[in-house]
C-alpha cells in the first residue's frame, strides 16, 4: 500500500532534514544570535522555545509543561495515524501531508524529549516586526496541515457513476 511507504518516507525525511539542520545551528551559532542571510527579511537566529506553537505555556511549570506537551504531541501523532488509515491510496498528497505533519510532530517531540524545549532558527522579519521563530519540524507541519485544510475545503471527490 503506498500510503504505508509516503508517509513514512516523507516523516522520515522530514525528522532528519529537522534533527540536522538544528544540530547545525547547535554546533555553529550561539545561543540568541543572530546571522542574516537576506538583510532585512531572513536571518539564522538560534533561540529555544520552552512553550508550544507560538510559545504558548511558556513559562510554566516544567514539570507539568514539558509531560503535557509531550503527550498533546503523542494523541497527535496517533490521531494522524488513525485519519491516514481511513485514506485511500490515490490520495498521495494529502499522505505526504500527513506524513510531513507526522515528520514535524516526531521532530519537535525529540527536542521536547531531550531537552524540555523545541530548538528555533528561522527568523522572518520586517524591520522590527519579528515572526516567532521556527525550525523545519514546525514549516512541515504547517504546510501539511495547510495542504489537509485546503483539501478538505475542495470536499469529497463525487463517486463515479456507472455507465450501466
């Protein structure tokens, strides 16, 4: 069944590009600094982020934040792997998506796991005006989620009729 190869396959490469890339910027930037790439608009800027999207439920108690968070993480990944059973193999797309939401998932959860806090690195601005910080795990689950939104805006594809 390709759905159980695609999204595998498309986590499994979205954790390693996610685990890599942050192991870079470990190894390479300080923590709170800052390299602009595009002057201006894009910079490299190494932070951690002890809440979740957004940082909500930063600066919580870790001991309640950290275990909550893991398991939000843990019921989303077996919802996911429950909505890809019910897909039919001819929806690729919509597999890759769940599998880079998957990927992004099982990327942020290693970091949570590990350290109590999600590793950040990309740094969008505009002047002043900061979007938070966010690494591959977090680009992957955002477009796989809007890709699964837009899909189910389009509906259920209309069943064909025989010609009987």
């Amino acid at each position: 069944m390709i759905k159980w190869r695609l999204a595998p396959v498309t986590a499994l490469v979205v954790v390693v590009l996610d685990q890599l890339t942050k192991a870079l910027v470990v190894a390479r930037i300080g923590l709170h600094e800052s390299v602009p790439v595009v002057d201006g608009f894009f910079a490299l800027t190494y932070v951690r982020n002890t809440g979740a999207a957004f940082g909500l439920l930063a600066g919580r108690i870790e001991s309640l934040r950290v275990p909550l968070l893991i398991a939000v993480s843990v019921a989303a990944l077996v919802v996911l792997i429950w909505f890809l059973r019910g897909l039919p193999n001819d929806r690729r797309v919509v597999i890759a998506a769940c599998g880079a939401v998957l990927g992004g998932a099982v990327g942020n959860l290693i970091d949570r796991a590990a350290y109590g806090e999600v590793i950040d690195f990309l740094d969008v601005y505009v002047g002043a005006w900061h979007w938070p910080a966010f690494n591959v795990a977090d680009a992957a689950i955002t477009v796989g989620v809007v890709v699964l939104c837009i899909d189910s805006l389009r509906g259920a594809p209309a069943p064909e009729r025989s010609v009987l």
